[in-house]
C-alpha cells in the first residue's frame, strides 16, 4: 500500500501543511507558476516574516522548492510531492469504497 512508501513523519508533514488555508492558497499559486515570497506577501494580510513561515513549512514537508534569483527567493510547487499526496487519499478511498461494497453485501444478506 502507497502508505507504507512514506514515513509517518513525511505524511505528517503534507498534510498538516495542507491543513492551513493559507498554505493551500501559497501551494495553488506556485503550483500554478512560481513566485517570490516577496510576491506571495503582497496578498496575505500578515508580515513578511508570516509568509516566510508558511513557505517553510511547506518546505519541510517537500511541498515546494525555492530557487535563489538575486536577492529573490523564487517559490515553486513540488507536482511529484503533490501527486503523492493525491495518490495516497486515492488508496485511502480504495479502502472505504471496499468497506462500503461489504457493508452492501452484508445487508444484502440480512
């Protein structure tokens, strides 16, 4: 199962990353093109400094990459950590929609 591919810790870290709108919202604009954490500020009501925060975390859980330009960090999206993600919700329905077709049987059955 794709849940033994990862580490506990790397599953963690996706999605209590994507727990946060905020963070869902930097990953869909990055994801999309890449930009500067200077850019991505400019739409956030917080600090700078939040930003960076957010950035981070999603760095740590390999959701996106920075690329150094200048003095800009350029922010992307990581697709491949993305369709990790996405496949691994997909086995997790593989296993309800089995749980669902027993249930069906059972009160088939009954």
């Amino acid at each position: 199962m794709v849940v033994d591919q990862w580490a506990d810790e790397e599953v963690d870290r996706v999605f209590q990353a994507l727990a946060d709108a905020t963070r869902r919202d930097i990953m869909a604009r990055v994801v999309e093109r890449g930009q500067s954490v200077s850019a991505l500020a400019q739409d956030y009501d917080m600090s700078f400094a939040a930003v960076q925060k957010h950035v981070a975390v999603l760095e740590r859980a390999t959701l996106v990459t920075k690329e150094r330009r200048g003095r800009e960090q350029i922010v992307h999206g990581n697709v491949d950590a993305v369709r990790r993600a996405s496949h691994l919700l997909g086995e997790y329905e593989k296993i309800w929609q089995l749980r669902a077709q027993q249930i069906d049987v059972l009160l088939a059955e009954g």
